[in-house]
C-alpha cells in the first residue's frame, strides 16, 4: 500500500447546505483545489475535495 503524500490529503469545508465537488486532473491532487475550496467556503457552500485512488501517493 502506498502511503498519500501529506500535502496531497482531501478536505473538507463545512458550510452552507449547497456543497461542491472538486476533483483533480489526471495528474493532480487535491491540494491542488484547496485554495478554490476555500474560497467557495468563504461564500457559504460546504466543499469537498476528492482524492482519486492512486493519485498523490509515493
């Protein structure tokens, strides 16, 4: 098992009752939305970012 870099691990924002999903590109990670997700929590919306199996790992 591959262990999830630690700056690459998913989030969650909670917030108002509208949510969004951000996924990362192919070669992406979820760091990569943090700052997005962040910014959509500011504006009320509760926000999860997803990391796909396999990505971010080492």
């Amino acid at each position: 098992m591959s262990a999830i870099i630690p700056t690459a691990e998913p989030f969650f924002f909670p917030g108002g009752r509208t949510g969004c999903l951000l996924i990362h590109g192919f070669t992406g990670a979820p760091k990569e939305m943090r700052e997005m997700g962040e910014y959509l929590n500011q504006q009320g919306y509760s926000v999860l970012g997803v990391r796909l199996t396999g990505h971010a790992t080492q």
